[in-house]
C-alpha cells in the first residue's frame, strides 16, 4: 500500500492460492495462463483518501476462444472502476451533476460520466419489461427554437420508454415499431396524444386497433390558447390607453383562477372590470375543465353544446373557432369515457421530463439522455430500503 502526494492510496491486490481463472469470453475457468499485466481500478474512498487497485490481470489461453483476458469479478469488462464504485457514481449522478460526483469519489468526469452510464444501463436491462395499456406520444421542445423530440410512454405507469429527434410521422413510427415489442403492442388499447397530424397517422398505421384520446393539457393548451388571443383583440388592437391596460397581463390571463392569490386576484379582477368580453372569454376556458368530468360520450357532447350555446351573442370570434375545433376532434376528446387514461400522469411526465433537460442542458448523447428520463420518469429510489439494494457494498471476490 502507498500513499502519493494527493492523499491517493494505492493498493496492490492478489489472490492467494488460486491456480484456475476464468476467461471473460466463455466463462470457463482454465489454469493455462499466457502472462499477466498490472492493471488500475479505481475504488470507494477510505477515510479521506482517494483509492486506487492495482492488480496483475492475468491473460489466459481458452480451449474454446484463444488468448483473451481473466474476468474480473469486481468490474465490468473494460471499466476503470469498481462496480461497487460505479454503483455509488451513478445513483450520485441522479441528484448532482456528473462534475461533483467526479470530485467527490476523485475521478476524472468522463470516467463518472462512464460509470453513470454503466450503472444506468444495467439498471434499464435488468428491470422486468411492462405491458401498459395505454401510451402517450408527445413532443418536447429541445432548447429554443423550432427543435422537438418526440417522447414514447408508458401513462399507466408514469416512465418514459423512447426518445426520437424531431417530431416526424418517420420518428412516430420508429418509436411505435421500434421501442415496443409485438407482445408490447398487442396489448395497447389506447394512446393519449396531441391532435398533431403526423402522429395521428403513425398509430393509424402501426396500432390500427387502439383508439386515440387527445390528453386533457394539450386541449386546455388550445383553449388557452384562444383566451390570449380575445387579450390581443381587446386590449392590443383597440388603442393607447387600453394597450398600457393591459401590458403585462399574458401570465397573470393564462393562470387558473384557482391557482391565482391575493393581489394577483384583484389584478385580474380588475383586469375584467375594464373588459365584459374578456372576462366572458375566461370564464368559458375555466368551464372547459368540467368536460373531462361526464363519464359518456353523450354528457361530453350535451356539454359542449351547452358551452356553445353560451358563446352565442357573445360575439368572440377565436372562442367560436375553439368550439368549432373541439367539436370536430369529439371523438377523440370524447374516447377517455371508454379508457381511463391517467391525465395526471401524463401532466406529470411532462413536468419530470422538462426538469431533467433543465439540468441537463445541452446534452449530446441521446442514449445517455434516455436512460436518465426513463430513471427520473420510473423513480426506482423510493425509500431508504431501495436506495440500500444499489449501494450496498460487493466484497471483492466472492469466496469460492
Ligand atoms: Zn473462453
């Protein structure tokens, strides 16, 4: 053992009175070996020291592969840690940046970055592979600008299963074909998606049985969508005075009332005081929420021509083109009274995943991206029980 001028220990490691060793082609374990060479691992840390392996791998020659090298028990094939080491990176690196778990177990970033990698992907193939009823296919916005991803999921279970760029009928239909198994097809019923065109067509084709239900949000989306539109109408093109009304209003308009407090309420009360039609407007999207509350086609459809019916008069035009889009997409909007899909979930798939790309700005590497979304999404770490099954401490060697 010795120690350098960082703190780093390095430990000379060797087994004693082993004479066979096992190829890491085949798994068979011979005692023919060729010659040997030292190689490093790095380690969990002791005391304040960082810690580094050293052990002289040996080269073996295999009846049933030639010369290949010794397996090695305490770490996958390749890698320059531990796999007790990479276990400890990886589920680190799901509540740090790579760059601080890299100082704390005093390795370089890429090798954290391969460690978390590694743990990620042996997490993902290891797990049991779920049949959900129904799946979602949504866009995500990459960045500014006009850059989408397209993200297949799992709505029963809340986990992300597949990530395309763009948001083309081509990458709808990868992730469909692709991404799910025929078994895993088989047994969908219904997919919760936008009223996107190219997706639309890529379940037509790939999953002709399963019926489509347009997700609540993207709905309330377009209706809230249309609210800020009457804003531009009433206050933007209707002169000074009203303009300097109503600047600065847009988030404040596009809030929930119930989620509105306190003088933000006054504001917007306000805000209706010195417009009928807005205010008229607003109450109609609030009311559109009530629509995902009937639990048959025909309340859906009696709804919504109630809530037509109060447009009348009103003279809103963008509200009536609203109306006029929800009534040609009834079906779809109408089909979650024949599939209970979880909005909530959906809404909250969205919410993890928009956290993740914060975090992780800029990121590169789509493989790596997936697997941490399917990690955040599927939240295998739910109590201190769960965290102990991937920290726990693997000995070296086990005794054979
Ligand atoms: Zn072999």
């Amino acid at each position: 053992m010795e120690e350098d001028q960082d703190g780093r220990l390095t430990i000379r490691i060797e087994r004693r009175g082993v004479r066979r060793y096992t190829c890491s082609g085949c798994g068979r374990r011979t005692g023919r070996v060729r010659s040997s060479r030292d190689r490093t691992w790095d380690d969990l840390p002791w005391a304040a020291h960082h810690v580094t392996l050293i052990y002289p791998q040996r080269r073996l020659v295999c009846r049933s592969c030639g010369i290949r090298t010794e397996r090695m028990e305490f770490a996958d094939a390749k890698a320059r840690v531990t796999r007790r080491l990479r276990q400890q990176i990886g589920v680190d690196c799901q509540s740090m940046p790579t760059s601080h778990a890299a100082v704390r177990y005093g390795v370089s970033w890429g090798k954290a970055r391969r460690a978390e990698h590694a743990f990620l992907a042996e997490w993902d193939r290891r797990r049991a592979t779920r049949r959900p009823r129904h799946i979602g296919l949504d866009e995500i916005q990459r960045g500014k600008g006009q850059r989408f991803w397209t993200v297949l999921s799992d709505v029963v279970h809340g986990e992300v299963i597949g990530l395309r760029q763009d948001r083309s009928e081509a990458s709808a239909m990868a992730l469909l074909t692709e991404d799910l198994t025929g078994r895993q097809r088989g047994a969908i019923t219904a997919v919760c998606t936008d009223m996107h065109r190219p997706y639309l067509n890529a379940v037509h084709t790939v999953l002709p049985t399963a019926d489509v239900v347009f997700d609540k949000f993207h709905v309330l989306q377009h209706a809230s969508a249309a609210l800020d539109e009457v804003r531009r109408q009433e206050f933007f093109r209707a002169g000074a005075v009203m303009r300097e009304h109503g600047r600065g209003k847009r988030w404040l308009l596009l809030r929930r009332w119930k989620t509105v407090r306190g003088s933000k309420r006054a504001e917007l009360q306000a805000l209706f005081a010195a417009n009928r039609r807005l205010f008229k407007a607003y109450v109609l999207r609030e009311q559109l929420d009530r629509l995902w509350t009937y639990k048959t086609r025909l309340g859906v459809l009696n709804f919504l021509m109630g809530w037509f019916k109060a447009l009348r008069w009103q003279r809103l035009p963008e509200m009536e083109q609203l109306g006029d889009f929800l009534l040609k997409h009834i079906d779809g909007i109408a089909a979650y009274c024949d599939h209970a899909v979880r909005f909530g979930v959906v809404e909250s798939i969205n919410t993890t995943i928009k956290g993740v790309l914060r975090r992780a700005r800029g990121m590169r590497d789509e493989a790596m991206l997936l697997l941490k979304l399917k990690w955040a999404t599927a939240r295998p770490i739910r109590s201190a029980r769960d965290l102990m099954r991937y920290l726990t401490v693997q000995p070296l060697y086990s005794n054979r």
